[in-house]
C-alpha cells in the first residue's frame, strides 16, 4: 500500500515529505549556522558583490552601506529565517557530513579563517583589495577538512540546498532590498522630488 502510494505521488509530480531532523542533528545544524554567520553573513557578502560590479564608486559604496544597514535593521528577520535554515540544512546533510564539518568551522583554525572573511566583507569594498590571507596552518586545515568524504558529499548536496535556501530568503531578502533603497534615497537624496519628499521613504530626513 505504501509503495503504491508512493508510486501515486511520483506520476503526480509530488514529492514525499521531508522527514522531521532529529534533536541532534538539528542541533548541528544550528552550530553550523552560527559558526558560519548564518543568513546575516550572506547579506553582507551580498553586498559586497553588488559594490564590486557597480565599481569603487560614491555609489557603490553608499548602496554597500545601506545593504549592511538593512541587514541590521532586519536581524530579527534573518535570526527568524536562521531557524528555517537550520530545519533544511538537517534535512539535507548526514549527522556525520555535519559533525565533520561543525568540528572543522568550531575549531581554532576555523575560527580564524570565519573571522577574517567576516572582516573583508564587513569593510567598504575598495579596487584591488587583496583577498584574507591565510597562515599555513589554517590552509593546511582547509586542505584536510575538503579532502573529508563528508565535505565531498556535502559539496554534492549544496545545489539542493542552494534551491531551498533561496526559496526560503526570498521575501525577508525582499524586505531587506526594500529597506536598503529607502536608507540609500534618505542619504543620498536621490530619490526625492523637488520639494525634498522622499518617493519611497516619507519626508527626507533635514540635517
């Protein structure tokens, strides 16, 4: 019965549910976010992207700006959307793919290297910027850790995830670009008329 009800589900194009993640591979998955940064982090990568194809610019870095304020202005949001993430990552990843990959992100050399991306996508994007660098420690550990079966089937697994992830962030992302360009038009006043009323955001804010 079971078999012919999934069979059912195939030919009407539905896919089976997704099992509940137990508490500790939940709890993993939760560790994995917040070594990484979790939804916060991708923000501010984000973007920094954006100011570097718009260029080292006023512009750019003004929009770069109000991105990150956005962001933080929507940290309950993203704290929020962390929860769901932290649902899908354990319903996409092995105990054992998220314990390797927890031991790695927790350890010092971990640590080391999260910290410091954080700080090159948290600064003002500027041209010919160098990338982190790191020590050759922490290169050894990066090296050992990607070599791991579990980080090879992780990779394997990461345009799923990629899917779901976007699925999920799309309406707090939305709410964050909205916010982004009402924070952009108040300090730049580009987006205000010739009263000095701002289109998007209200009355402009007088200095």
């Amino acid at each position: 019965m079971k078999r012919a009800i999934f069979a059912i589900a195939l030919l009407l194009g539905l896919a089976p549910a997704a099992a509940e993640p137990t508490p500790q591979i939940l709890s993993l998955a939760q560790r994995y976010l917040a070594a990484t940064g979790g939804s916060f982090e991708l923000i501010e990568q984000q973007a920094y992207v954006a100011a570097g194809i718009m260029g080292d610019t006023p512009t750019s870095h003004a929009r770069q700006t109000a991105l990150q304020q956005a962001a933080e202005q929507h940290r309950a949001d993203l704290a929020a959307l962390d929860a769901k993430l932290a649902v899908l990552i354990a319903q996409t990843y092995t105990e054992d793919e998220l314990r390797t990959s927890v031991d790695f992100l927790e350890s010092p050399a971990g640590r080391s290297i999260t910290e410091k991306k954080h700080a090159y996508f948290a600064a003002m994007f500027t041209r010919d910027r160098p990338a982190p660098t790191y020590s050759a420690e922490e290169s050894a550990a990066v090296s050992a850790y990607q070599a791991t079966p579990e980080a090879i089937s992780m990779q394997a697994k990461s345009p799923t995830l990629l899917k779901g992830t976007l699925a999920l962030a799309e309406p707090v992302e939305n709410a964050i670009r909205k916010s982004a360009q009402s924070i952009y038009c108040h300090a730049t006043r580009k987006c205000t008329d010739d009263s000095g009323y701002d289109q998007l955001a209200g009355p402009t804010i007088r200095e």
